[in-house]
C-alpha cells in the first residue's frame, strides 16, 4: 500500500494545522517533506512530519 505522511505547518502566521499528502507506487526514493510547499501560506522551510 501507498504511503501516506501526516505533515504540520509551525509558521506562526499559517492557519493549517495539518494536512495528509496520500503516495502512489511511483514516488521517488529520497522524496521527502522538504520537497512540498504548505497549501495554505506556501511556505518550505516551515513543514515538518508528524511521526505516528
């Protein structure tokens, strides 16, 4: 099965608390958080994985 990675967004100034982002067999290997942009604020450097 795909995996799915729970992120938070910790800018002080986005209002998204979190949001899931859902894989297909095809991701790459060294995918990682640092390769996605918030939905709301589009920040980088502010998301980090919530570990399960």
């Amino acid at each position: 099965m795909p995996a799915t990675k729970e992120v938070k967004c910790t800018s002080e100034d986005c209002e998204l608390d979190m949001f899931e982002n859902h894989y297909t067999y095809d991701i790459a290997d060294d995918h990682s958080v640092a390769d996605l942009s918030c939905p709301l604020c589009g920040g980088t450097d502010c998301l980090e994985e919530i570990e399960l």
